[in-house]
C-alpha cells in the first residue's frame, strides 16, 4: 500500500516538475528580456529589441491594422491548407488505386517538398498575373498555390501509407465479401488513414504558416503578417515588426493546438 | 507487350515517366503562353530556353556569363548555409544527448523545441539581421536554428528508442555512462540522426537563400531579387530558380547517401526486408 503511494507521489513530483521547470526556465527569460539583460548579452539597444510589455503596449494600440493583416495571412493559410491537403489525399488515392503508375507520382510529389519556397513564390507570382485585374487578388492566389504545393507533398506520402498499410487480413477479408474499391475504401482504407492524416498535418500546418509568411515577401500586393514584419524593420520601426512576430508566433501555436484538439477528437472515435 | 508491362511495374520507369508528363505539360504550357504574351520569358520559357542560356558564351555583366555568375552566387550561399548547418548539427546533438543523460534538461527543454517547432522562424529573418547587423553572421544563426529542432529532437527520439534490454545489457556488463553511450546509444540514433538532417537539410539551403534577398552583396536570393526586378535577362531568374530547387532536393539526398555509407548495418536490414 504504501509502495503504491510512494509511487504516486513519486509521478506527482515527475508531472508536476515536467510543467514547473519550463515554466520558470519561461519566467527566467521574460524577467531577463524586460530588464533589459538580454539587450546587453546581445549588445542591442531597446529599439531593436524591446521590452515584451512594450511589445505587447504596441499589439494593443495597432490592432485594427494587425487584424486586417492577420485576416489576409489566415486567408492564405487556411485555404493554401485546404487545397494542399485535399489534393495530396486524392494523389495518395489516386495511387491506391494504380499502385505502379501512381507511385511514381508520388516520387514526383515528395520532390517537389524539397524545394525551396523562395524559389516557388516568384515563379507563382508570375503565372497568377491572369488571375484578376485586382493586385490584392492575385497576390492572395499566388500565396495560396505556393502554400497548397508545399501541403501537398506531405499530405500524399503520409495518406498513402495510410491507405496501404492496412491491418493484416484485412484486405482478404474484405476480398472475401467480394467488397468492391469504392466499399474498401469506405470501410477500411479511410478510417485506416486518418491518424495518418494528422501526421500530415502536423508537418504541414507549421509549413504553411511559414511559406504564407515567405510568399508574402514575395508577392505583388503587399499586406500580410510576414510582410508587414519585412516592411517594419526595413523602415527601422522594430517594436512593430516584434509585434508582427508575435502575431505570426500566436498563429502558428494556436493552429499547432487546434490542431492537436481535433486529432484527439478525430483519432479516440477511431481507436477502438 | 510483356516488356511493356514489365516497364510499368518497375519504380523508376514510373518516376522517369511522370517527369516525361511534366516536361510536356511545361512545354505545352510555354507553347500557349509564347503565343499569347509579349514577354513568355518572364512566365513560362521553353525549357530549351533555359538550357540555351545556361551554354550559352554571351556575358551578362561584362565579365561574366549567366551560368558563371548563378554558380559563384551559389557557391556564397551554399558555404553558409553548410556553416549554420554544421553548427546547428551539432548543437542540436549535444542538445540531445544532455537531454537524454539529465532528466532536467530534457523538463526544461523539450516544451520549447516544440514550441520553436511551431513558431516560423523564417518570418523571423529581417529581425535576427537587425539584432545582428550582419547579414552572413544572420544567414548562419537562422540556418543553424532551423537546423537544429529537428536534429535535436529526431536524435532524442532516438536515444529513447535503445531497447531496455541492450541498455540492460550494457548494465550488466557494468559499463560506464561513457561506454553506455559510446557502444550503444549513440550508434542506435544514428538512423534518428539522419531523419532530423533530411528534414534540416533542405531548410538550411532555404534559410540562406531568403536571408540573401534581405541585403544586396553576393548570394542566390540577391541575384534572384535583381533578376527579379529586370536588372538582367529573365533566363538568370530560371536558372536560379532550377537550380535552387535541385539544391534543396540534392541536399536532402546527399544526406540519405551518408547515412548509406555510415551505416552499414542499416543496408544489410533492408535487404533483409526485401
């Protein structure tokens, strides 16, 4: 009995020091930034790097302009993410379905992850100038393909281990009750790759902030968080290009989180 | 018709047809867009366009040729991002291995690794230039940054993945904590190791070609920005733009073709699995 408590004390201590540490070792870094210790042990004044409250002093008074940006990257995020992943699924599907001839697509795909983003967004820009007459609209076009090329990769290779690393037997079973492809893939290879496709999206969601963010560098039109960063700082304002950060940092936690929420939700039903 | 076949169930038949594919949708779409545009060179050139200016002897700055002068940029660029690449190797693994020896460490640091996971360090860029006022020292740090998250937290994975009992093992042999890491740990990461360089390595050579675009001075994403800007023919923009994507992606393979000669093991357990 006292064995038992001893050891539950013991993984009280091991949960409770796992969040304490850190969160001093946070605490440490904010009381050292504001001091301005930090300002000294990089050699920079406080124009360059401000105070956090200052920081978050500047988010407050800006926050009508930074909302308007922040709506332009979400924008381009949210839809970049949307488009990226449903294409990469239907390339994985596609794959399943003519293993041989697909697979070399899905070479292809995974190459394409390798590519730098600098490199996709001018090229993108050049081939959205049809798009609209409107500068903002094309801009937002160009941004959204670069952030669907760069989720598609990772969407097709995870999705299509997924939809191929099946359960031992299960295929055969299925083969038994003569099942056709579109029942295969709606009994089993689905709800076989939907931990899979949090996999992706773990990867993916980060990524597409940052190429949102790079793209918007880019682009013709200049709105967005990662623009407003550059803008900022070229004209020496650094406490507003710190709040941009901090705005683009914000975004990609809370995805991450949101994130990690519906994978919960998604992949308990599925467990069982 | 059994050639035929056989071709189309091997892998690199199938790959080498899909970039065929892709080289004739490119071609269609040059076809239609040289018919249609005043400048097709700025949207979507021939292929053979670009391979022309690459051969070809004419002098774009007056001493130099294009391909010459994409090659010395590249060479600025890829230097630096192998510099922060290297630094951020390693201090990703020594990250790791304090993580895995002190639990402390591993309490303190592991939160921030994800969080720095998340935020997007690239968007960052402008601000570690102005904090450093240099741009090469800039282009180093981010490289090593992006570098090294996903070493550290790939080779931690790694040291967490030693089987109990060779750990045991190890233990009974009454082997020091250097032994333990020397004959056991650290060979088992290895495999883990290389997965964080894989992903890494690409964004190092991303990282140094966007800080280059910051500031004028040598580098790929300088040369891009000017081209950009029609400072000189638009085939140097392609060139660029080919050749960073072939350095991304020959960076990722390089790495796959170390760890092949680094662990031999490893080869033999594939094969085994074919």
């Amino acid at each position: 009995m006292s064995e038992k408590a001893l050891k539950r004390k013991k993984i009280d201590f091991n949960s409770v020091s796992s969040v304490l540490y850190p969160v001093l070792f946070g605490i440490l870094i904010f009381v050292l930034w504001e001091c301005g210790v930090l300002n000294t042990v990089l050699k920079t004044d406080t124009n360059i790097l401000p105070a956090p409250t200052r920081i978050a002093g500047i988010m407050s008074e800006n926050s009508s302009k930074i909302s308007e940006n922040l709506s332009a990257t979400m924008t381009v995020i949210i839809w970049g993410l949307i488009a990226g992943s449903f294409l990469g699924y239907m390339a994985a599907v596609f794959a399943t379905r003519f293993p041989n001839f697909g697979k070399g697509a899905l070479t292809v795909l995974s190459v394409f992850n390798a590519i730098p983003i600098v490199a996709l967004a001018p090229v993108f820009n050049n081939w959205t100038k049809d798009v609209s007459s409107e500068a903002s609209v094309r801009s937002t076009v160009a941004k959204i393909l670069v952030v669907t090329v760069v989720c598609a990769a990772s969407m097709s290779i995870n999705a299509y281990r997924g939809l191929t690393e099946l359960k031992p037997f299960s295929l055969d079973l299925m083969k038994s009750y003569a099942a056709d492809n579109m029942t295969v893939f709606k009994k089993l290879r689905f709800h076989n790759s939907i931990p899979y496709i949090f996999t992706a999206l773990k990867v993916s969601v980060p990524s597409s902030v940052i190429t949102a963010l790079v793209s918007e560098y880019f682009a013709e039109y200049r709105m967005g968080i990662g623009r407003q960063i550059r803008d900022n700082i070229s004209i020496a304002q650094y406490s507003a290009g710190w709040a941009y950060i901090a705005v683009a940092c914000l975004i990609g936690i809370l995805m991450y989180i949101i994130l990690i929420i519906f994978e919960g939700i998604f992949t308990k039903r599925h467990r069982k | 018709m059994s050639v035929l076949k056989r071709l189309s169930k091997s892998k690199y038949f199938n790959t080498v047809l899909w970039i065929v594919i892709l080289i004739i949708v490119w071609e269609i779409g040059a076809t239609v867009v040289a018919a249609t545009k005043r400048s097709p060179e700025n949207i979507l050139p021939h292929l053979s366009g670009i391979i022309e200016s690459v051969v070809s002897k004419d002098t774009i700055n007056g001493s130099q040729t294009a391909v010459q002068m994409v090659l010395e940029n590249a060479k600025a660029t890829i230097s630096r991002a192998l510099v922060g690449f290297g630094i951020g190797t390693a201090l990703g693994f020594v990250l790791a291995l304090f993580m895995s020896r002190f639990k402390t460490v591993e309490k303190i640091a592991f939160p921030y690794l994800m969080i720095i996971q998340m935020i997007p360090i690239l968007g960052m860029a402008p601000l570690i230039f102005a904090i450093t006022q240099d741009i090469s020292k800039s282009r180093i740090i981010i490289a090593a940054i992006l570098t090294f998250y996903p070493v550290a937290t790939n080779t931690l994975a790694g040291f967490k993945a030693v089987e109990k009992e060779k750990h045991e093992l190890m233990i009974s042999y009454a082997a020091s904590k250097f032994q333990l890491y020397t004959k056991t740990m650290i060979p088992s990461c290895i495999p883990y190791f290389f997965t964080g360089l894989k992903i890494s390595a690409p964004m190092a050579i991303t990282a140094s070609i966007l800080v280059d675009t910051l500031q004028g001075g040598i580098g790929l994403g300088c040369l891009l920005s000017q081209a950009l800007k029609g400072a000189m023919s638009r085939y140097v923009f392609w060139q660029i733009v080919f050749l960073s994507a072939f350095i991304g992606i020959f960076s990722f393979l390089l790495m796959g073709i170390i760890e092949y000669i680094l662990c031999p093991y490893k080869r033999k357990g594939n094969k085994q699995e074919e």
